[in-house]
C-alpha cells in the first residue's frame, strides 16, 4: 500500500487499467492462446484421444501432402471462398442500396431481410435440404414437374451439390451484410450527393466516384469477415449432407468438416490437428491478402 501511495496519478491509472484488463487478457490467453499452440503440438505427435501421445514429427503434415481426399477438400474450401464472397457481397450491396431509400415500412423491410442471419443454421439447412428434395416432396422439383421440367439432382449430383450448398449459405449471411452496408451507407455525408447534384452529375458517376470509395472502410469489413465465415463453413454442409457427409465423392466437403471427421470419427488427432493448423494459415494468409489489397493507398 505505502508503495501504491508513492506512484503518481498516471502511474496509478495505468495500474487500474491493468488491473481491469488483467481478466479479460487471462480469459483470452485461457481460451484462444493455449487452445491454439496446443494444437500446434499435437499436429506433430500421434493420439487417439485415450492413449498416450507418441512424438511423430513431420508424419502428420507428409501424409497430408500425400492425402487426394485433402486436396479435394482444400479445393472445395477454396470454391466457398471464391465463388460465396462475391457473390454475397454484391447482392447484399445492390439491395442495401436500393433498401436504403425506402421510406415505407423501411424498419419492418430491415427486420425481413435480417431474419435469416438470427434464424438457426441447422433450422435453416433442414428447410434448404427439404427445398432440395425430390417430387413429391421437394418444393423446388415439385415446382420443375409442374412446369414439365426434368427433376433435378441437386445433393445427389457431384456438379450440383456444391452450389446448392452454397446458395443457403449466402442467404443466410445477406441479413448482417446488408445491415452493416446500410450503415455504411448513412454515414456518408448528404452534403457529397447535393453537390454532385447540383453539378448534374449522374447516379452511375455518384456511385462509382463517391458512395462505392467511401464504403471501402464497409467493404473491407464484409469481405473479410463473410472470407473467414466460407472458410471456415460447416453447420450448412454437415447438416444437408447428413446421410452422406460431404456430399458424393466429396464435392462439398470443406475443411471444417474433414477435421471433425478425423478427429471425432477416425479419432485421430495428431492428423485433425495437422488439418488444423493449414486451416489457420490459410485464414490468417487470405486475411491478411484481402487487408493489403483492399488497402488505402
């Protein structure tokens, strides 16, 4: 106490300040620090959950590189990320934009369009994978039958099921993106639009030179954010594909899910574990690239 006493009043803030920051920093050490370099080391031994662990070097990561089923299911991860992030950015874009300027039940159109994000994803898989079904039961061969369209294979068929996937998951992420765009959008200043509409300049000038540069700051936010939620996908694909996980011959598996599979089904963890950490290097790779290239230069 006598030492407390002697510090000055920014010596004693900065004490305080490490004081209520000392919990949160352990919880945060507890739970992400000491999770993650665990992982690290059990990618470089052998464990099955119940045994002992046994060092095994660099075998995990050999038999990855050697693994076609990996490779499979790094490019599918890939395919999420790819094809998922702009597709969803755009869309969310185009009707944030227009949405922003409804007057009429503006809040109760927001509420709409949120409500898939607040909605279950398992919920929202098993309405998606009955959407799928065929007649007489899926809504949308139904639909095809009716018009006298041949049925459509959509999580039976190595060329469909992947879309098919992913077309819940992009709906289901439209809701926060839109909101966050909205947000965006509000924040840019009224007084940028009254002049360039004074000056007679066209709404596709308007856009591409003002609303689409100051909403880089909102844009870097959701392809950042909607990049690590594709990679990272799993809930969607586990439970569409439950009767055969990661679709036929593997064309929807991503990554997420070979990892459970390893780790909770084979129980193989040093190789789960292997799994893992290419899973982080690539989150933190395409995060990082997605950050300097969309950069203010």
């Amino acid at each position: 106490m006598r030492l407390y006493r002697n510090l000055s009043i920014r010596q004693k803030q900065i004490v305080w300040a490490w004081t209520f920051l000392s919990l949160p920093v352990l919880f945060y050490v507890v739970i992400r620090f000491y999770p993650t370099g665990n992982a690290i080391v059990i990618s470089f031994q052998d464990w099955n959950l119940l045994g002992d662990r046994t060092w095994a070097g660099l075998e995990n990561y050999r038999k990855l590189v050697a693994d076609p089923v990996f490779w499979k299911v790094f490019g599918n991860t890939f395919q999420y990320l790819l094809i998922g992030t702009p597709i969803s950015l755009v869309i969310s874009f185009v009707i944030a934009y227009h949405l922003d300027r409804v007057r009429f039940a503006h809040g109760f159109m927001r509420m709409l369009y949120f409500l898939p994000f607040m909605t279950s994803a398992v919920a929202m898989a098993w309405v998606w994978r009955w959407f799928y079904q065929p007649v007489p039961i899926g809504l949308f061969n139904n639909f095809l039958a009716s018009m006298g369209i041949p049925q459509v294979k959509f999580l039976a068929s190595t060329t469909n099921a992947l879309p098919a996937i992913l077309a819940p998951a992009v709906w289901a992420g439209l809701g926060f993106q839109i909101i966050i765009f909205m947000a965006g959008l509000r924040a840019i200043p009224p007084s940028y639009y009254e002049a360039a509409r004074i000056d007679g300049v066209s709404w596709w000038t308007v856009l591409w030179e003002i609303t689409i540069p100051l909403l880089k700051p909102t844009i870097v936010f959701i392809v950042v954010f909607s990049s690590i939620g594709f990679l990272r996908i799993f809930d969607t694909v586990f439970n569409m594909t439950s009767t055969n996980p990661g679709g036929p011959l593997n064309s929807t598996k991503p990554l997420v899910l070979m990892i459970y599979q390893t780790a909770f089904t084979s129980f193989d963890m040093g190789y789960a574990a292997a799994q893992t950490v290419v899973l982080f290097l690539v989150l933190l790779v395409v995060s990082l690239l997605q950050l300097w290239i969309l950069r203010d230069k």
